[in-house]
C-alpha cells in the first residue's frame, strides 16, 4: 500500500504522509515514495509548487524506531540517514520550487526537520514540535543541528536540544520555527490557499531566490550582491519577467505562467 497520498491542482500537488496509525513515522518504503514523488515534482515543469502534511493527528513522528534493530544490523545510523532523511532534507532544501509545510500535529524528533525544511511552514494550534535526542541517549540528525541555531540562535538551539522539551504552537511562532499558526480546522485551507497562491507566482524567480537566499547565509555580503546581480540577469531572460513588466505598465495583475 502507497504510504504517500498525491492531489494536484493548479500546478500545487499536495503530499500527505499516510502512516496515521504510527503518527506518520517514517520507515524505507514511506522515504524512498517521498523522495521519489519531490524528484517527479522537481522534474515536472507543470508543478509550481508543493506543499506537504501529514494524516491523522500527526505531522510526522520522525524515524520509525521499530526498524532501529535492523540500522544497527545493516550498517549503522550513518549509512541509514545517508539512504533515507538526507536525501529527502536536501532535496526540500535544494528543490527550485516553493515547498509549503502544513504541520496538523506533532512533529517530532526529524519530523521537525521534515517540516523546517520546508520554505514556509503554517501550523495547526494543535502543532507540537518535539527534539526529543537528548531522552533516547543520541544526538539531533536530518540537518537539525544546522537548522535550529540558523532559526532560533545558538543558546535557544542548545536548549531545544539538550532539555528536549516539548514547543507548541503559539512558541512555535515566537521562537521563529513558523511562519504562521491557525486554528485546526481551518489549516489546510489555509495553507492550500496560500500554496496556491505561490503555485500562480513566478516559479523560476522563486526558484531563483531560494537559491540565492540559502547561498547568503554562508556568504560575505559583497559576494552575495555579485550573486544576486548574476542571479538577475538569468531571470530578467524569463517570461514570467517580461510579463511582469508589461503587467505593471498596463496597471493589471500579472499573468505569470512559471516560464
């Protein structure tokens, strides 16, 4: 049985971890569907956005740890997180396209980084984010260590990790992990609304930005100007950009087209 669930409309294809009855853990086969569907969706120039969620009450409860046994037999955590989260964390990241979390629940332990992955995350007033490495003996993984110090500063990072406590949603928002939180019944329409809206915009120029914006955190500022300058004239050779254009001196909304 398919432990991911596709809906496309619009150019947005939706993505919904289907594991409800473990709260969306993530074992081999939900990993390797996952990242398959983001490398069709990457690959597909009618696809303008994503946007990914969870069944049930749960966003996603991270590693599935009844297949921890057989990691440990078949070569060790390294090799696992090599074959399975890596690849899906860096293919989020790196994914040219805008990519939407909508957290229904907890999410926790790489679940969490499942969803700062993402480029914008909404969550549920139910949404908990859970780090909880620190109480199973063993450290953060999926890019974890690189996302929360990048997100909330080094000493609150240091403080999710080490007292793994559980952050809801409203501190979810405080803290910088969301962008926005909403009440529970209304989060996929909220978030569907809002990915539909990246899903008409101009997905090269998205595309573009993202790039640029993940390079600047590691780059002086004169470099990433010279980036950004680079970065400009390929986007300037789009449709979406003369459309742009010729949008703004006929005063009507643009048209873009994602070309």
């Amino acid at each position: 049985m398919p432990t991911i669930l596709q809906s496309e409309d619009a150019g947005l294809v939706t993505l919904t971890l289907d594991r409800p009855g473990v709260l969306n853990a993530m074992d081999d086969a939900m990993a390797a569907e996952l990242l398959a569907a983001l490398d069709r969706a990457a690959a597909d120039p009618a696809v303008r956005a994503l946007l990914l969620t969870g069944a049930g009450r749960a966003f996603c409860a991270g590693q599935d740890l009844g297949e921890v046994d057989r990691m440990r037999q078949g070569g060790g955590f390294a090799e696992h997180l090599a074959a399975t989260w890596n690849p899906l964390i860096e293919r989020i990241w790196t994914l040219e396209k805008p990519v939407m979390a909508a957290v229904n629940g907890p999410a926790i332990g790489a679940g969490g980084a499942l969803a700062l992955a993402c480029d914008l995350v909404v969550a549920s007033e139910q949404a908990l984010f859970v780090a909880a490495f620190s109480k199973l003996g063993v450290i953060p993984d999926a890019g974890l260590t690189w996302f929360l110090p990048r997100l909330v500063g080094m000493a609150k990072a240091m403080e999710i990790v080490y007292l793994g406590d559980p952050i809801d949603a409203a501190r979810a928002l405080h803290l910088g992990l969301v962008n926005e939180v909403v009440p529970a019944p209304t989060l996929m329409k909220r978030a569907t609304d809002l990915a539909l809206r990246l899903a008409a915009g101009p997905t090269q120029a998205y595309g573009a930005a993202k790039r640029v914006m993940h390079a600047a955190v590691m780059l002086p500022l004169r470099d990433t100007m010279h980036l950004e300058a680079s970065t400009q004239d390929l986007v300037g050779e789009t449709a979406d950009n003369r459309e742009g254009l010729a949008a703004f001196f006929e005063k009507r909304s643009p048209r873009f087209r994602g070309t």
